[in-house]
C-alpha cells in the first residue's frame, strides 16, 4: 500500500487524490491538500519509490496507476477523482486508460499527455547517468532553474530544493526511465467522457500554457485554467489559486 494523508470528513462525495510530480513527493501538495480538506475527504500520497513509499524496484507509469488503484481500492475510497502534477498527470492519464470506471473527473496540472520525444528521450538517459554518478542533488542542480516562475517566493524554493535533494537516486533513476517509455496518451483525450480540468503555470517552462490549453481542447469536457505567478510548480506557488480551481471544478 502507498503511504499516504487522509484528510477532510465529508464522505457524502467522491475523495479527490493528489498525486505529485518528479523528483517530489507528496509535500507539494500539502497546502493544497489542506484547503481542499476543509470541504471535501482528500487523499495525498506518495508513489512508488518517493516519500515514505520506499522501495528500490523498477517501474512503469502503468504500475503506479496500479499501486494507487489498489491503495484506493483497499482503503474503499473509489470512485474517486485523480488530479496529477506534471509526472502525476501522466501516471492519472495511465489511471484513466485503465481505470475510467473508478473515475468520476480527471485534473492535470502543469503536464501534457504527449510521449517523450527523441531528443526528450536521449535528455533523460543523460540525466539517469548524471544521478547515477553524481546523485540527486545534481539534478535538483539541472532542474530548478526552470521549475518555478520568475519570481519565486525563497521559502518555497528552499523547501522544493529540500524535497529534490530527498528522493532517493535509485527512484530518479526508476522514474526518468519510466517517463522515458511512456505512451502519447493524445489519442485518449478525444474518448474521455467524464469532466477534465487542465491547470497550468502562467509561465510554465516545461509544460507551457499552449500545451494545457491544447490538452483541454481536445478532450470533449475539457476546461482550462491558467495560474497568475506561478511555473511549474503551480501546486506549491499558489495553493490557493490551484485549490480555488479546483473546489469551482468539483462543485
Ligand atoms: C515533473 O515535474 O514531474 C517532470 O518535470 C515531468 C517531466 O520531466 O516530464
């Protein structure tokens, strides 16, 4: 079972779970989580390999959708609705081709549902090596510069760094192959059926504003809203903002 936050009390709607993006765990989410606690039952968890989720086995996308439909299934909180950060809406997207019955609506936030390209491939082949010899730190190094907006707030960055410098080499590893091999979900957006919300980073850098709105438009109930003063970490610069569209969402 994945280790994870239950909170909230009201149980009369389906619980909405948070799933954190790479090289994070679950404290992204956590202020987010707490706003939204205070009207609806809400799940933060920790994949496969991050956080308190320890272990050092290889996955796919595909069976982190499995771990947390298992987690959800043991602990009854299905159906429920999935809202995924960036790696966390590719594996709510791999949710979603599995599991569309146990989803009553779907979040995506500062991600895309197209594969990796070549050259993004052979990008995260040199990072694996770089944490292989040189360990996390060295890719918070690479990374940072274009997680947050222009302007980010010094405690959020410390505390961003402090989770970077956290997650485990091997799991980086497992997971920028896992990212590496993972299928263009386009194709499913068109057949979705239940209501999708894209949230995206005003001056997101790794998944611009155009990719959010062009994943909405192409799902037939897809909603798009933009994050004033945030980058890629929407979740995390402006919880209010992201946990604002996301209660409007779910009402
Ligand atoms: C993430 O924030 O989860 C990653 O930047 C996603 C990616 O590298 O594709």
């Amino acid at each position: 079972m994945l280790d994870h936050d239950l909170l909230g009390k009201n149980s009369s709607r389906p619980p909405i779970v948070l799933v954190h993006g790479f090289p994070l765990d679950r404290r992204v989410f956590a202020e987010v989580a707490a706003d939204l606690a205070t009207t609806h039952r809400v799940v933060n968890l920790d994949m496969q390999g991050f956080g308190a989720s320890r272990s050092e086995a290889p996955f796919t996308l595909d069976d982190q959708a499995k771990a947390i439909h298992s987690t959800l299934r043991e602990k009854g909180l299905l159906p429920c609705v999935l809202a995924g950060l960036s790696m966390g809406g590719y594996v709510a997207l791999a949710f979603h081709r599995r599991y569309a019955g146990d989803l009553d609506g779907l979040i995506l936030v500062d991600t895309k549902a197209s594969a990796d390209t070549a050259e993004a491939k052979e990008g995260r082949n040199k990072m694996a090596e770089l944490v292989k010899k040189e360990g996390s730190p060295a890719v918070a190094a690479q990374m940072l510069p274009k997680m947050m907006g222009s302007k980010p707030d010094p405690a959020k960055k410390a505390k961003l760094t402090e989770i970077m410098h956290a997650c485990p080499a091997t799991t980086i590893a497992n997971a920028l192959m896992a990212m590496r091999d993972r299928p263009d979900y386009t194709p499913d957006l068109a057949t979705m059926s239940m209501p999708l919300l894209v949230i995206t980073g005003a001056e997101d850098a790794i998944a611009p504003v155009e990719v959010g709105r062009s994943v909405a438009k192409a799902a037939p109930t897809g909603k798009f809203v933009e994050i004033a003063g945030a980058g890629h970490m929407a979740p995390l610069e402006q919880p209010a903002a992201v946990a604002g569209a996301i209660r409007a969402f779910l009402k």
